[in-house]
C-alpha cells in the first residue's frame, strides 16, 4: 500500500510540473440597464477608467463612470445588440487605434475600422488613444512655416509646424473649405495630413473624400469619420484617435497636418455622454470637466527636438524632428464667443483665423477677418523683415478703412482727404485681393481653384501698399491668385469696356 501511495503521490507531483495550462482571472459584469448608447453594469471588480469593456459580438464600451457597485460605459458603435442581462467583460486594455503607412488613402471609423470598402488596413501597428503631450523639454522651437497657399492666411495669419490654429466662425463661413483647400495644397510638400470629421452629415464627408480623391491629395491624407448618424461616444474618440494616428508619423520624424472638423460637435457629443452619465452638470449643462476636453487634445500638438527624436526608440533611424500642426474648425452658435465648449481652446491656441459673416455676406471668400485675427509666428525673426512689414501695413490700411466707414457713411467718400481716399481705395482692393477661388468651390463657382506661393502673396500686397496698382479698378483684384492676374484681369475689364 506505501509503495501505492508513492506511486500516486509521484504521478500527482509530475503532473503538476508537467502542467502548461494558463490561468487567467478574468473580470466579468453584468448588464442592469442600457439605453442611449450608455449601458449601466454591475459586477466589475477592478475596472478602471477609460477601460475597454468587451460587450460580445465585436461590441465595444468605454468605461467612464466608476461607482461603488455600479459601472457607466459608452458604447462604442450600434447599441442595439446590448441588451439587459447580457454578460460584459474587461478587457484590462484602454483603446488603441490601428497607426503607420497603410492608412494613408483609407477612410476609417474612430476605432481604425475602414469604411471606403477596400478592405481592411494592413498594420499591426496599435497606439493609444489617449497619450501625455510631450513636455517642454522635448519640444523644439517654431521656426518653419506651413505653406497653406492661401494669401489671407499665409500673409496675414501663418502658422507654424508643431502649432495650432482655430478656424472660427459662424455657419456657412467657410471654415471647412479652408481646411481641405489647405489639405489638397499640401500635394507638393511633405505633410502628411489628417482629417477628422465630427458629426458631419455623410454626405457632406462623402463629397469631401470625392474632392480630396479628384485633386490627387488622397495620396497624403488619411480621412477619420464620426459621422452624425454615429453614436456620441464615436465622436468622442474620434479627435483623440485621428491625433493618435499623427504621433506615430511625428515620431517617425515626419511632418503631419491634423485637421479637427469641428470640435464644437465634439463638445456637444461629450455634454451628451455626460447627461446620460448623469454626471453633475454647469453652465449650459456641460460638466465641469470640460475645460480638460480640448486641452489634452491640443496641446498633443507639437514639434520634437532632434536630440529627442534620436533617442526615442530603436526602431527610429531618422533624426529629423517630427511635428503635428493642427487646424481646428470651430463653429459659433449666434456669435457666442462664452460658450464653455468653445472657451476650452482659446488658452492653447498659437493662431486664429476669424471668419466673418460681413465679409461672406458680400460674397468675399474666404471671409477673413486680418484685423479680428492674430498669429504668434507674425514676428520678423520668423517670417521675415519684409513678410512683416508688408502684413503690419495691410492691417493698418484695413484699420483706417474701418476708422473711416461711418464717416463715408454720413458725409460720404467726397468729404476725406487726399490721404484718407487714398487709404479707403487701397484697402479695398486689398480686400478683394484677399480673395481666391478654391478647389473645393470650383464645382459651383467654374473658376479653377488657385494656390498662390507665399512670396508672390507678400509681393502682391507690397505692390498695392505701395500705390504700383492704383489706377487699376478695385474689381480686378477680386477672385484672383497673383497680383500679375490682377493686372490681366484689368486689362481684359478694360479692353470689353
């Protein structure tokens, strides 16, 4: 019987050696309420926040309200297959988005998924969603301007690579023309450029992959859809991951051109989840963490020291200092300039470009405002001894103009000086001249879209400025790209007249 006993406890001893199994402690909920896109779960132990929660049939949530016994999750995509009882699982792993070379020409959803039908992305490569922005230490000084090739901005308000400029304005502005004119512009340069759509109407996301698609300049873009048909908690993710999808390229040492589509929507999808989340709310019901919403995101935008890039990672044989520039589009419900979904931005912004509804009202696009407008990188140690006086001067010819309106207005133009009519016509053909067509426009206005070189922009305002085109009309300037188009077009005006 010992020699038995021996026997089993050896079999017994050598089994548990031979064992190769893996244990796994898996942390499973269950359902108790979902509606909304929110699901309520009761169950999970040890979740933490921003988890990636796993709801069966390649439906995914967020987990975003922790509670003693009871855990709030966004989901992630078409809510309808979650029901009450139904078994929820953590993932212990935060969202992750698919990032290198082969998303450049594909459309895809917030979470990588591709929604062009060519098939799905061929990476393994996954970053996180969410990522510290690079300290001070790391970030290199703005010296290299981004070539828009559109004169109002180029001249008037530049931005830098690693920097971040807001579009602004009321609807029907043009805010988004500028943002895929500048994309398609970007056909001869090395940016790799990056659109999110926000809550934009398919169609309008279609016609806009169209554009890109008809200029070439798919070739360099990769297009982020949350569209408005898509769940609040998708738009939500969506600027987080389009960032995300940049930083792989910036830190490569390649430069990269975000375009954000608009966060306005992207506030207004965040206020939802957190009503639903019944979250405390403050003024006009966003939570009280709204101020973190853009700030996180914005300040990812960056440009990296050459030391740093060196050393980042092995598999990074450039040193060239990467860079993420962003464009980000916001829309002004009623000219409300306090709304906390738009203040959120203004303390992280190195540029911005406001657009006008005067100025669009009198068909004179793109409706910038040069004197509402202000850059950080309009300094001559950065753009130049030249680009700065002649962009100092066209501000102070517009001011005058305005100076001047109601006195034009009550006494009319025949009242003022020499001097002063000399400043209302010049600063009106300035204005004109601010204009160009757009690629993005061409279908509707038959006028083939232009971009204008930044050294032909500064020689055509330093020529009106200096009075070489005053007895031409102030028509002439108007929808063109150089200044040698201008006197062209002056001559054809002339020659029917």
């Amino acid at each position: 019987m010992a020699v038995r006993g021996q026997e089993i406890v050896s079999l017994i001893r050598r089994q548990i050696e031979e064992f190769g199994g893996d244990l796994s402690l898996v942390d499973v909920g269950t359902v108790l309420q979902v509606g909304d896109g929110i699901a309520s779960i009761q169950g999970l132990q040890s979740v933490r926040s921003n988890e990636l929660l796993d709801f069966g049939n390649e439906v995914l949530g967020l987990a975003m309200n922790l509670e003693s016994d009871v855990v709030g999750a966004a989901i992630l995509g078409d809510p309808t297959g979650v029901k009450e009882g139904d078994r929820v699982r953590a993932t212990g792993q935060i969202i992750e988005v698919p990032v290198g070379d082969a998303l450049v020409g594909r459309v895809v959803d917030p979470l990588g998924r591709p929604l062009d039908g060519k098939g799905p992305v061929a990476t393994d490569r996954t970053m996180p969603v969410e990522r510290t922005a690079p300290n001070v230490v790391v970030r290199k000084s703005v010296d290299t301007p981004v070539q828009t090739g559109i004169k109002a901005i180029d001249a008037m308000i530049p931005i830098g690579r690693g920097q971040r400029e807001l579009i602004i304005g009321d609807r029907s502005t043009g805010k988004s023309a500028i943002a895929i004119d500048t994309i398609i512009n970007q056909r001869e340069t090395d940016l790799i450029c990056i659109y999110v759509a926000i809550g934009q109407k398919q169609g309008k996301v279609s016609q806009v992959v169209g554009i890109l698609e008809e200029y070439g300049a798919m070739d360099h873009t990769i297009v982020v859809n949350a569209g408005s048909a898509d769940s609040a908690p998708l738009q939500f993710i969506a600027p987080y991951a389009g960032c995300a999808m940049g930083e792989a390229f910036m830190e490569e040492g390649k430069d990269v051109l975000i375009v954000y589509d608009d966060l306005t929507k992207h506030a207004w999808a965040y206020r939802q989840m957190s009503l639903l989340l019944r979250r405390p709310a403050g003024r006009e019901a966003y939570p009280g963490d709204v101020f973190y919403l853009h700030s996180r995101l914005l300040e990812r935008a960056a440009r990296l020291d050459d030391e740093f890039m060196g050393a980042l990672q092995e598999r990074i044989t450039s040193t060239k200092s990467g860079s993420i520039t962003s464009f980000q589009a916001i829309y002004v419900p009623a000219d409300d300039y306090t709304d906390p979904g738009i203040v959120t931005t203004f303390g992280h912004l190195d540029a911005v470009v406001s657009l006008e509804r005067a100025l669009a009202a009198q068909a004179l696009y793109p409706a910038v405002d040069p004197l509402a407008s202000f850059a950080r990188i309009l300094e001559p140690r950065i753009v130049g001894e030249e680009h700065y006086r002649v962009a100092r001067g066209v501000q102070q010819v517009l001011q005058r103009y305005r100076d001047l309106q109601d006195i034009i207005a009550i006494l009319g133009i025949e009242e003022l000086s020499d001097d002063d009519r000399q400043a209302v016509f010049r600063a009106r053909k300035i204005q004109r001249f601010l204009t160009q067509p757009f690629f993005v426009a061409e279908t509707f206005t038959n006028q083939p879209g232009k971009y204008v070189a930044l050294r032909d922009t500064v020689r055509g305002f330093a020529e009106i400025l200096d009075g070489q085109h005053d007895d031409l009309p102030e028509q002439a300037f108007y929808m063109v790209g150089t200044i040698e188009e201008a006197v062209e077009k002056a001559a054809e005006m002339q020659a029917i007249a």
